[in-house]
C-alpha cells in the first residue's frame, strides 16, 4: 500500500470514529522517520485509545501489521507507528500542551487538515 493510501485510510477512519481536529503534517524532507504524521484530538483518554484501537484494526484488514503503539492503558497521548504514516492521538490538553504541529512546522508553511 502506498504511503497516500494509507494516510487516507487512517483519516478516513478518525473522520468515522469522531476524532476531532485532525491535521496530518507532511514530514517527507525533515525526517527519514515517517513520510506523514496525523495528530488527532479525542474527547478522554478512552476515546484515544479506542481511536488508536479502530485505526490499528482496519489496517490489518487491509493486509497490514503496525510496527508498534505506545501510550495505551489511561494515556493522555496514543501514538501508533505504521510505517509511512505515525498516528499520534491525544487529549485536548496534551495536545495544547506538547503543540506538536508547532514543533513540525517552519515559519510559513501551512499544516494541512
């Protein structure tokens, strides 16, 4: 599956499942890591997961197996590392907090969401 696909399966899952505020952050040329970040907002700590839960599940059904997740049980922040695309799901607090789109971002570039 191509990196484009992918991330359109994850949002299109977040988007299902009632995420709120996702951007998806290219990173292809500052980071070998992953070619695309999707952060996502949920409601409570359960709700990440759940998120992180739906996201994981339908990506084995389309024949693919995640290379981790992290932060489960009671976590402020989910993050789900499928290769191409890293899933990161926080509460709205952690969210503020860690300003993770500010981090990625360079002075003038638009986050994409």
């Amino acid at each position: 599956m191509q990196a484009e696909q992918l991330l359109k399966l994850v949002e299109d899952e977040l988007n299902e499942r009632k995420a709120h505020q996702v951007s998806t952050l290219d990173v292809r040329g500052k980071t070998s890591i992953t070619d695309y970040m999707v952060i996502a907002t949920a409601t409570s700590t359960r709700h990440a997961k759940s998120l992180c839960d739906y996201v994981v599940e339908k990506v084995k059904a389309n024949g693919l197996q995640p290379l981790g997740q992290e932060g489960e049980g009671g976590s402020d922040w989910v993050l789900v590392d499928l290769g191409d695309v890293v899933l990161h799901v926080m509460t709205g607090q952690a969210r503020e907090f860690y300003q993770l789109e500010k981090l990625w971002s360079v002075a003038g570039e638009k986050v994409a969401s």
